[in-house]
C-alpha cells in the first residue's frame, strides 16, 4: 500500500506508523461518567467495511502525523490531509 503524504509524495506504508481511528475524541476526565467512558474510549471500536478515517505518522520520512481517508476492504487510499495546518496558512 502507498500513502500520499502531502510534503514527500506517494510512499510505502512501511515508512508510516498507524495511531488508529481519527473520528474519535477522548473523553472529558471530569465527566460524571469519566471511567465509563473511557473505557467505551479504550477498549470498544468499530471495525468498519468501507471509508474510515486514520491517523498516521511518517516516521521514516517528514515525521508529520497524517489524516488518511482509506477504503478498509480495498486499501485504496481516498484522500489525505496533514493533521495540522503548517505555521502560516489562515485559519
């Protein structure tokens, strides 16, 4: 599988290091029900068919975290973005 990163172009995904979900949000500590839901945070995810979206690390190339958008029963890559905006661009 090739991952497009948007500073070094199309590379190998062993180059990248694979987080995880990137539609998920951690939980508020401070939340009522704070150990509930992080353990629903931890231990309970979706296996999805189909577009999900990821986060990677290119770890042997510009070493920036990446938002993948990938078919999970093809591979196919749909789209990628940097997780943040380099200095300088508008808000």
């Amino acid at each position: 599988m090739r991952i497009p990163c948007p500073y070094c172009g199309a590379r190998d995904a062993h180059e990248f290091a694979y987080l995880g979900d990137a539609t998920v949000t951690r939980p508020d500590p401070a939340a009522p029900d704070a150990e509930d839901t992080f353990f629903d945070y931890v231990y309970l995810r979706d296996n999805p068919a189909g577009p999900h979206s990821e986060w990677w690390y290119h770890a042997s190339g510009c070493r920036q975290w990446v938002r993948v958008a990938r078919d999970t029963r093809t591979h196919a890559i749909l789209g990628t973005e940097l997780a943040r905006k380099p200095a300088g661009d508008a808000a």
